[in-house]
C-alpha cells in the first residue's frame, strides 16, 4: 500500500511541475526565443508522470487484493473456530456473505480510500500552494470553492455509510435464504413451494436493490454538486483572472497556469469526494466483519487439525461419567438435563434409550465439548473435559451425529476427513466394515468418486455406513453413534452389529438407539426420561425391573423386530 501510494505522489508530484513548465514554454514563446528545453521538459514530465500513477494504481490493486485475501483466511479461521451454539443462532447465508460480499467491498474501496487519504489530500494541498504563489486572489476564489465541497461531503458521506450498511445487511438475508432454500432443496420441490422461497429471495433482492439505491443516490449527489462546484469556480476564476490580466495585475502565462492547476484541482477534488465515499462503504463492509471477529470462539488451543491414525496397541477404552449435569442450551430455555448421573466403564457397548426429547444426544454433544455443562461435571477418564485440549480430546472419540452428514467432494475426501496419513489398505479395511467395498470398487472412479453435494449421489443407508467408516479409521478410544444404523437395511443393520460388537471389546462404544436389536446386545443400557437417568442395567434386568422400558420394548417404541 506504501509502494503504491509513493508511486502515484511522484507520478502527482510531476503533474504539479507540468503548469510551470507549461508557463516558461509560454514565457520562452512570447519573448521570442527557443523553447526547446522547456518542450522536452514537459513532454518528459508527462510521460514519466503517468508512467508512475498507472504503477501505482497497479500496486495499490494488487495490495487490494492481498488485504481481500489476508481478511478472508483470518475470518475462515475464525468461522471454522466459533463454538457450535454461536452457530446455531446465526444464518449460515449470513456468514457466508460477510467472507465473500463485503470482502469485495474492502477490494473496491481500499485502493481508493487509501489513494484519496494520502495522495489525494497532498496533492490537493501541494496544488493550492503553487496557486497561491501564482495569485492570492484568484486563490481565494478557490479556496471557496473547496470550502463548500467539503461541507457537502460531511453531510452526504455519512448516509452513504448507513446506505451501504443497509445494502450488505440485505445481501447478507438474501445470502440465509438461498442458503436455506438450496439446503432443504428437494423439500421445496416435492412441497411445491418454489414460488414460496422465491418470494423470500424477491423480497431481499428488493431490499437490497433499495438500499443500493440510496447510497447511490447519495453518492450522485456529492459528486454532481462537487463537478458543478468545479465548473463554477472554473467560470469564476477566468472572469477574475481576466480583469486582472486586462488590469497588468498578473500576466497571461500566469492566468494559463493558474487555470492548469485548477484543471488538475478538480479531479482531486473528486478523488477525495469519491475516496471518503469509498471509505464509508469499506468501513461499513468492515464493520460487518469485525462483528464476526467478536463471536466467540472455542478455546485458543482448539488446533482441531487431523492428526494420524494411532497404533492398535494405543487404543485404551475411554471412561466416561456424568456427575449431577445439569443443562439447557439457552438461558431462559428449558433445562435439558435435571441432575443427569451416571458412569460408564472403559470398553464395552452402551446404549441410550428413551422417549423423544429426553437429552440423549445432548449426552453426546456435552462429551464432544460442542456445549459445556451449566452445571456439574463432564468426565472422560476421571478427567473433566473443560481441561482436555480440544484438539486432544476429540482425537480421542469418533462421532457420528444423527442426520450422518457427508461433504461435497470425492468418497476418500470423506473418509479421511480430519485424519492423515491413510494408507489404501486401511480405507479399504475401513470400507469392508461397514460393507461399502462393493460400492466403491463399482463406482466409475472409486475412492476418487464424486458423491455430490452433501452425499447427495449416495442412498441414506450408505450416507451412514460412510460416516462410521470415517470415525472407525480415526481409531477412537470412545466411538459416539447417534441412531447411526436407523437408515439401513436388516442384512446391512446385522453385519454392522457385529462390527460394533466386535469393535466394543477393544474401545467404548455409546450409541443412542431406537432398534431393540441393538440395545438387547449391549453391555448396559442407561434408560433416560424427562432429563433424568432413569434406570442403568442390562435388557434382561430393566424388563424385570423397569416399567419405561419395558414398556417402550413391548410396544416397539424402539422400532424391534
């Protein structure tokens, strides 16, 4: 940006040299003698003078374009690290919009802003003093001039701020609406509500468009009542100028060079119209993006990065237990859970059970660290999770949330989601487990297959069988399973058991689970209602003992077979 700005001031520095030089060519003419020097001068302050300011330009974009992508990968950062109830409370679109929109907005206004600021407002002052040296009077006359141009532009400048405010705030909704109408799109189709939602997108266009509008308006006006300004004291300065030369006050070389300077003065005056214009729009783009900067964010050693699969003989079964948590996920909300208690050992199969709405999964979302307790204690491994590392304590789980989310991109991307270093044969290892190797082995590119916007080329039973397949390649200590077999099919929910099964003798897997198939083989069931741990046993032991359960498992609330 300094670069810049330096080589557009000497690239100004010698369009101020260009009036004088066209002066003495006039003087050298009018007395006869050669001008020769005085040509070659001029032609060489010209050439050299836009030679530099067009460097300059170059400069000030190109570090535009860095300032764009510095502000884009520092708030990519900070998105990627803001604690999961901050993103629920605010509009993906949003987000989105202040990364990409008003980004765009510091590309435009930057160079200009900065331009204006600094060579602009020298170059304006440089101008004025060589115009005083040549006439006070005619000075004077220009002076008001540049009085009246910055009394517009201290009243227009800061609606055009607001304006632009406004006019982002817009795109940012149009931005949330898209979003939620392309994430929900085969919803809308089979609802019939495209007209709906596009009624939504019209109404943000429209506000945006209005918006739009005022501040440009806004902007019109400076910048007409700056050029008719201009054109005035042009007018002005020329009747002046001409008594006083009729007069013998000042001469005709310096009535010529006078009005030089003013043809050079009133593009600065634009440019300075125009820059505090531009930096009104990029302090409102700013000003969205540091609202971003203020949401909180995970702890500052979250450096959730993937990490490398661990060794077999590394894997030691996590302990997990719950002491007297109590939890809602907004003040002023319900709580979630009342008091909930209880402790599993390292190893072994744990299921979760109950009607809906009791806090099952929420159990899984406080281990994960995605929200802390309210109250009470979080443990894994005798350990309260508010002192894990992030980065460590969730290396050590594999989670696989309810709706079992695939990414936009290719099978092995997903699968190597937050690991590093996966061989082929541990991919596919992982693949066999969960039975997805005959998909990709017949899928045209196999691992490097595309599977489409959030899996949308995969069935939902393999959307599922790929999001375990990824958390068993991490090689957890603690495997979370979020009702991870409720899209597959009998055959496929059978063999998968078995992997589970298999897989916990050697870790700690805690599933929440609505299939009695797959609680009647757990080691232990924890039997919730109303955010409180109702009952813990085996299935035997709560249908002997238990009246929720058994009546949940007689009436196949739990979808059994």
């Amino acid at each position: 940006m300094a670069a810049g700005v330096l080589l557009g001031l000497l690239g100004s520095v010698m369009g101020l040299a260009q009036p004088m030089a066209a002066k003495q060519v006039m003087d050298d003419m009018g007395r006869g003698g050669p001008a020769y020097g005085p040509v070659v001068a001029l032609s060489v302050l010209v050439a050299a003078g836009g030679i530099l300011v067009g460097l300059g330009h170059y400069v000030l974009d190109r570090s535009a374009e860095s300032v764009v992508c510095a502000a884009r990968r520092r708030l990519t950062d900070r998105l990627l690290a803001l604690r999961v109830p901050v993103v629920e409370r605010t509009e993906p679109g949003d987000l989105i919009s202040r990364v990409t929109s008003d980004t765009a907005l510091l590309r435009q206004s930057a160079p200009q802003a900065v331009s204006a600021a600094v060579t602009g407002t020298l170059i304006t002052l440089a101008t004025v003093v060589m115009m005083g040296l040549l006439d006070v009077v005619l000075l004077g006359v220009t002076l008001g001039v540049i009085a009246f141009v910055g009394i517009v532009v201290a009243v227009v400048a800061p609606r055009i701020g607001r304006a632009t405010r406004h006019t982002q705030e817009a795109v940012g909704r149009m931005g949330a609406a898209l979003e939620r109408a392309l994430g929900a799109f085969r919803t809308i189709k089979a609802s019939g509500a495209e007209r709906q939602e596009a009624g939504a997108l019209y109404r943000a266009a429209e506000d945006a468009r209005r918006a739009g509008v005022r501040a440009a308006a806004w902007e019109a006006v400076s910048a007409t009542l700056s050029a008719i300004v201009v054109q005035v004291s042009f007018l002005v300065v020329l009747g002046v100028g001409g008594a006083r030369v009729t007069s013998g006050a000042i001469d005709l070389s310096t009535l010529v060079a006078f009005l030089l300077y003013l043809f050079a003065l009133a593009p600065r005056i634009g440019q300075l119209v125009e820059g505090v214009g531009q930096f009104q729009i990029g302090s409102a783009a700013a000003l969205r993006i540091l609202e971003v900067e203020r949401l909180e964010v995970e702890d500052a050693h979250c450096g959730t990065e993937g990490g490398a699969i661990r060794p077999e003989a590394d894997l030691l079964p996590a302990r997990v237990a719950f002491r007297d948590v109590r939890f809602a996920y907004r003040p002023g909300l319900p709580q979630v859970h009342h008091r909930v208690s209880f402790t599993v050992p390292g190893g072994g199969l744990t299921a979760f059970v109950g009607p809906s709405g009791t806090g099952k999964t929420t159990v899984f979302s406080l281990i994960e660290r995605f929200y802390d307790p309210d109250a009470g204690h979080v443990l894994l491994d005798g350990k309260d999770v508010r002192q894990w590392p992030l980065a460590e304590l969730r290396a050590a789980i594999g989670y696989v949330e309810q709706d079992t989310p695939v990414l936009a991109g290719t099978l092995r991307e997903n699968l190597t989601l937050g690991v590093v270093g996966a061989t082929e044969e541990e991919l596919r290892h992982a693949l066999r487990l969960v039975r997805l190797d005959a998909l990709a082995d017949r899928l045209p590119r196999g691992l490097d297959s595309d599977v489409g916007h959030r899996g949308s080329r995969l069935s939902g039973g393999e959307r599922q069988r790929v999001a375990i397949a990824r958390a068993l390649l991490r090689r957890p200590r603690l495997l979370l399973l979020d009702e991870a077999t409720s899209q597959l099919d009998a055959a496929n929910e059978a063999a998968l058991r078995d992997t589970i099964s298999d897989i916990a003798g050697r870790i700690t897997v805690l599933v929440v689970a609505h299939r009695l198939s797959t609680v009647t083989t757990a080691d232990r069931i924890v039997v919730m209602e109303a955010g409180r741990v109702r009952a813990v046993g085996t299935h035997a032991e709560l249908l002997a003992a238990d009246t929720l359960y058994h009546e949940l498992a007689t009436t196949q609330l739990l979808n059994g077979r």
